[in-house]
C-alpha cells in the first residue's frame, strides 16, 4: 500500500495546539480560529448603526406639510399685524373658528373670522369654504359689514390676492398636493443640535403664481412632530419674492401656528400672524359656518 505523507510531525503539533486544543492568549485565539473571526466580524457589523437613507423630497412634504394635524376642528383668537416699509402698523385681531371635513369631501374646510378689534371694525365677519385639490372650484368666501348690515359674497378670481390685505396670498393659505409640484430635496442642514431638510418645489402648471418654492422642514424623531419652519417664494424669473418663518405650537396632540413673521422683500411690507386662545376638538357644528351666523355672530 502506498502511504503518502502530507506532513512531518512538528506540521501534526502545530494543528494541534493552535486549531484544536484551546488557546490561552484570546487575542491569538481570534486571529487564529477562522470561525470565530468570522462570528466576530459579523457582530462588528450589526453593532455598528447605520443611518437610514434619507426620505425622499415628495415624502417629506407630504409627511411634514400636507399630513399636519391640526385637530378635527379649532378655534382660537387670530391677532394680525401689517407694517409697511415707512414703519406704519396696522393691527387686526379676530375670533377664529375652524372644521375640517377631510382631503376626501368635497367641502374640505371651513373657517369664519369674526373681527374684535378695532373697534370701528368691530362685528365684520368673514367665512371661507375651501374645496379639494382639483376639484376644479374656487372657494366660496363671504364678508358681512355691520355698517351696511348686509352679506356679500368675495370671489376668487386671482390665486394670487391678498388674504385680507397681508402679505400671504389666497393660494398661500390654500393646500397643494405633493403631485401638483416637482419637489427635489436640496440639502439636510444640521443647525444647533437640529435637523432641517430643505425642499424645493416647482409648480407643474404653465402660468405658476411663483417660479419655485424652497421650504425648511425640521426633522423630528417621529412624522408626526415634523413641522415647517421657512419658506422661501420666488418669482418666475427667479428673484426672490418673500420669506416666511414658522413658529408652532401642539394643544392636545395638535399642530397650530404660533407666531408666522412674512416679508416681502421687493416691498418692504411685512405680516405677523399670532394664534392664541387655543381649542381643540370642541366640537364645531356645521350651522356654525352659515351667513346666518356670519350676520348674528356666536351667542
């Protein structure tokens, strides 16, 4: 029989000592047991954190825009202050109350302001009902004047009016569905310990009120928490128009304005909204939002 020898005796020692019999050295066990190297290299790689791939722009402006929560309906007191470049203040406050009746109704949302001051203003109303994205109509808005005590409905020809003689549009206020624009996420910026994901969308439509529209989205560690804190609005021929900053406020699990500062920067006029006297979930009922209502006001 032919015996054929693979190795000497000192080759059987090494095997021995260093594949078979444990090692004293943990270190040299490691570097010299192919299966435990490899069971290390595997935990390696599961205790180091991997950071998920960013959303994608069109998420985050559905996510942090569109699915904001505002509650079933609120109302709240609405003061308003416009300053004209020369310094000149014009201060607004009003009784708002607001319905949400889904993305999916036909109406959407209903609101009704009701003037408090000044006081020659005092018992002017106004009441919006706002429809659905592509729904192919304008809101139905109506202004009550106590003066002549009578009714009138506004219409919406220009998306781009003054909602009530600030510097936000009628489109500014209304909702835009995340397929209605191209959105492109920028760049995430880290900025005093916060995350931002900043946004551009650009209008679809032929004639667009504004060329594109780049927004500041703070990250937060669930969806539901993530608000928008800038906007930045330019125009077709890409100077910019106006800014808006963003401050929110949560009530009972609900996202509302706090404080919004807009400034048009061609202009010089600037807005502030302030929101106060916050409810939530009250329980609006529907013949709250009639011209009935708008000319007697809340008994």
């Amino acid at each position: 029989m032919l015996h054929i020898r693979f190795a000497s005796p000192s080759f059987h020692a090494f095997v021995r000592i260093f594949f078979i019999l444990p090692i004293s050295n943990p270190v040299l066990n490691l570097v010299l047991n192919p299966a435990l190297l490899l069971l290390l290299c595997i935990a390696l790689i599961i205790a180091v954190p991997v950071r998920a791939a960013e959303p994608t722009a069109a998420e985050i402006v559905q996510r942090c825009d569109l699915d904001t929560y505002a509650g079933d309906d609120n109302r709240s007191r609405l003061t308003m202050i416009l300053s004209d470049l020369a310094g000149n203040a014009k201060k607004n406050v009003y009784r708002r109350y607001w319905k949400f009746y889904g993305i999916d109704q036909k109406i959407m949302e209903k609101m009704i302001l009701f003037t408090e001051f000044p006081p020659d203003a005092k018992g002017t109303a106004f009441m919006r009902w706002s429809y659905r994205p592509g729904a192919g109509k304008n809101a139905d808005q109506w202004l009550y004047l106590p003066s002549l005590n009578s009714v009138r409905r506004v219409s919406v020809r220009d998306p781009g009016d003054s909602f009530l003689g600030s510097d936000l549009t009628y489109q500014d206020i209304s909702l835009r569905l995340v397929e209605q624009d191209e959105h492109r996420l920028l760049r995430v910026e880290e900025k005093n310990g916060r995350r931002f994901y900043v946004v551009e969308s650009t209008p679809k439509e032929d004639k667009p009120l504004y060329g594109k529209v780049v927004s500041w989205y703070q990250a937060a560690p669930h969806w539901k928490d993530c608000n928008k804190v800038r906007v930045e609005y330019y125009e077709r021929n890409g100077a910019l128009l106006k800014t808006q900053s963003l401050r929110w406020q949560k009530v009972d699990g609900a996202w509302l304005w706090d404080e919004v500062v807009v400034e048009n920067i061609k202009t010089g006029h600037s807005s502030v909204f302030r929101v106060t006297d916050v409810e939530v979930n009250v329980g609006l009922k529907d013949r709250l939002f009639t011209v009935r209502t708008l000319k007697r006001g809340i008994r």
